[in-house]
C-alpha cells in the first residue's frame, strides 16, 4: 500500500488532509498526519478508514526517520525551521518530499543527491510562495509563445478577511501560520524599478508601501516581499525593466505595523525573563527610553514614535493589548513568542467569517510590431463562512494535486525545484480552476 505522510496538523492543513483521504478512498492508498499535537493531527482525519493521526515531533531524530522511511511521498507543514532536517532524511530514504515554506540553500544544495535517488525536493508550494509562481511562469510561457517580450513584471499575493463583512480595526485575521505575519519583515526586501535595485532594510519594509487596485476587492496597500530579483532568473525575466513581488494588505495595516516594528517587538533573540508571567504594559515599557517615567506607558510610547497619542494608530495598538495588564502567558520567552500569542488571541477567524486570497500579476508586454500591452491575471476567493478557509484550499489544494501526481508516477522531475516547470503548473492550474479557484486574465492596450 502505497503512503503519504503529512507533517504538521495546522491552519493551512484542513483542506489537504480532506482531498488526500478522498484520494487515498479512490486508489487505495493510506494518509498519515503527525503533529507533536496528536488531538489536533486527529481531526485532520477523522474517523476515515484510510487515515492515522500520530503524535510527531520533529526533532525526535528515531521517529522522524522511521516515519519517512514508510512513506512514498512527504509533505512537510511544519515551520521552516524544520525543512532541513525533513528534507536530509527524505534524500537519505529516497521519499519525495513537497513544502509550502520557501526553499532555502541547504534544500537547494541538496538538489545533486536528489537526482541520484531519483526523487523530488520540491517547495515554495502553497499560496504565496506557490500558486503565485506557477500561474505567473503560465501567463510568462504564453507570452514568450507569441513572441512577446516583458518589460515590467509586478506581483502581489494576500490572506487577508474577504470584504463586505464586519472587521476588527486593524482588518487581519490569522488563517496560517502567526510567526510569518510578526517576522514578515525581518530579511529586508529588494526589487528592481525602471533598471535601479532598490533596497529596503528589515525596519523600513512596512515605510515603503504603495496603493494596489484589485477588481472586485478595491484599494489594498502593498509592501516589497524579500528579494524580487533572485526571481528574475527563475521566471527567465533576465531583461525586465522593473521586477516586484509584494504582498497585499487593507490600507492602515502597514502604518500600525510599522510601529510595532519600530518598538522592537518582532525579535526572536532577545530573551525576557520570566515573560509569560509579566503583563504586556510591562514589556512595552521595557522598550522605551528610561525618561519621564512617571509618564503613562501610552504618553511615552506616542512620544518615542512621535504619534498621535489619541490617533489612529494608538487605538489600534490598544485595542491590540499592548497596554493590558494581563499577563502576557505565552510560550516561550521573546517578544516576537509574546506577539505570536497576542495575534492568536486577538486576529482569528470568528464563527461565520470568511477569508479571502488574492494573487495579481501585472505584466507590460511589447511585441515586434510596437503593439504594448498590459496583461492584468487575478485571482481572488472567498473561504466557506464556518468550511474550509480560502487560505487552507488555496494552500492545500496545488500540493495535494503534485502529491497525487508523484503518487500514481505522473511527474517525473527529480531533485530540487520550486514548481515553475509546466508538468506542474498545468495539470495543478487545471485542477484549481475546476475548484474554483481561477485567474482571470485581462488585457490593456499601451499607447
């Protein structure tokens, strides 16, 4: 019996649990979910015939190989601190291994040792990395075809509440995983803008913001993601003019997150002792200058960042708790642990709530006739009030479908990969769209 093993039994997991042991039904294979919580990996699977949860810790070296070594194909959900030592022990058994987290060097480097298993490393596999790079090398591919040559390549991708329901005042909701949405800016980011690098530091990311008309959806507010310009080699976009991916939120949520950057909280090095015991007014007047302190925590903080004390922002950042005199009670003993916590508590997704994703790609193209245009290819959709999140299916869905292609021996590419080759994005692009989730694509002419 053939088995896929699934590592990680979080938010972006409900979904793929579910079309994997439809899978499993119609060709007798067996779906394994593991999670160092085994009552959360439990209702991944139900009471399906074809399913087993287990309690998995990753860093348990004796269980992590032995689980991998039964496997057929491994799909790692963990964070992504944890994908190398998946990945070592997938090439050191010969099993597939598929990620949704961005692949590093040391996966990369793995790529020669890949081949000669004769197996597939492949990441950047969910959402935004994922779908946004298989449909951008879809709309890339045909352009080339028509002997089209791109100028100016613009890509966004979002989690955010879907529109036209009630929201919290910072407009979020934590539908993957919370570390990401706190460490968003700790790389820094880089692009290229009419030929010039532009660089913006890990503190300046959430400052550099632009407005983003999406159809059907309205104004967002994009931030540069990481570095735009390793993608110019893997789009085979070596002679584009201006090359951005960014991410999407509603318009406010840079500007208040931008303080909490600048405060210092997103920090996983420095350690607070005893910090699930200290309350969060307590820590934030840890990060303020030793002046006034007679002051209130509010009047110093607006002063440190030189806001508005009763303004906008302020109120976000009180409604958020950062003031509270609860005890912070988190795991763990770093500020960016205590922001992690806070987000879990204060942005999930209510009863009744739906998410929503979005991924545009902007494209100027010109041909050899002097014909310019602009190609516009957006996705947007909505998640289940109460079902499956637009986030969980739009990150389960694209693995799932190269799960079940390595499965049954359809796809044939060994080493390591992001899933830019079209024996991925076609038959996965396919599969989405008859869920669903479709791109639809317009054209501008360019004067």
């Amino acid at each position: 019996m053939k088995r896929i093993l699934v590592l990680g039994a979080g938010q972006s997991t409900p979904y793929l649990t579910h079309h994997l042991l439809v899978l499993a039904e119609e060709h007798g294979w067996h779906v394994t979910v593991g999670d160092l919580d085994r009552d959360l990996a439990q209702q991944r699977v139900g009471d399906h015939p074809r399913g087993t949860a287990i309690s998995f810790d990753v860093n348990d070296e004796q269980v992590r190989s032995t689980q991998i070594k039964r496997a057929d194909v491994v799909i790692n959900m963990l964070a992504a601190r944890f994908q190398d030592l998946v990945a070592w022990d997938c090439v050191a058994h010969g099993k597939h291994m598929l990620s949704v987290s961005y692949r590093n060097r040391a996966v990369r480097d793995l790529g020669p040792d890949a081949q000669r298993k004769g197996i597939l490393l492949l990441t950047e596999l969910g959402l935004d990395p994922g779908i946004d790079h298989m449909s951008a090398m879809s709309v890339i591919d045909g352009v080339h075809a028509r002997g089209g040559k791109i100028l100016r390549f613009c890509s966004y991708g979002s989690g955010i509440p879907a529109p036209n329901q009630e929201h919290n005042p910072l407009r979020y909701v934590i539908t993957w995983n919370p570390r990401n949405v706190v460490m968003a800016s700790e790389q820094g980011a880089q692009y290229l803008e009419n030929d010039k690098i532009k660089i913006v530091p890990w503190h300046h990311v959430f400052h550099h913001t632009w407005p983003v008309e999406v159809d059907g959806v309205g104004t967002l507010e994009a931030y540069p993601n990481r570095d735009s310009i390793a993608y110019m080699k893997t789009f085979g976009l070596q002679h584009v003019r201006t090359m951005i991916r960014a991410t999407l939120r509603y318009p406010g949520w840079s500007e208040t997150w931008e303080k909490i950057v600048r405060i210092g909280l997103p920090n996983e090095n420095l350690r607070i002792p005893r910090l699930g015991e200290r309350s969060y007014r307590e820590v934030v007047e840890m990060f303020l200058p030793m002046t006034n302190v007679d002051e209130l925590v509010e009047t110093r903080l607006a002063r440190f960042l030189g806001i508005s004390p009763t303004g906008k922002i302020m109120e976000n950042l009180t409604w958020l708790g950062l003031f509270s005199d609860e005890e912070v009670g988190c795991e763990g003993e770093t500020p960016a642990a205590m922001m992690i916590h806070l987000l879990k508590q204060k942005l999930p997704l209510v009863p009744g709530m739906r998410d929503m994703v979005v991924i545009m790609h902007e494209l100027d193209v010109e041909y050899g006739d002097s014909r310019s245009e602009r190609i516009t290819s957006t996705l947007v959709a909505e998640g289940e009030a109460n079902g499956f999140t637009a986030m969980a299916k739009a990150v389960g869905l694209p693995t799932a479908v190269t799960a079940k292609l390595l499965m049954l021996g359809e796809l044939k590419l060994t080493g390591s990969h992001i899933p830019t080759q079209r024996s991925i994005y076609e038959p996965v692009l396919r599969e989405m769209a008859g869920a669903g989730l479709e791109f639809v694509e317009n054209l501008q002419r360019l004067e």
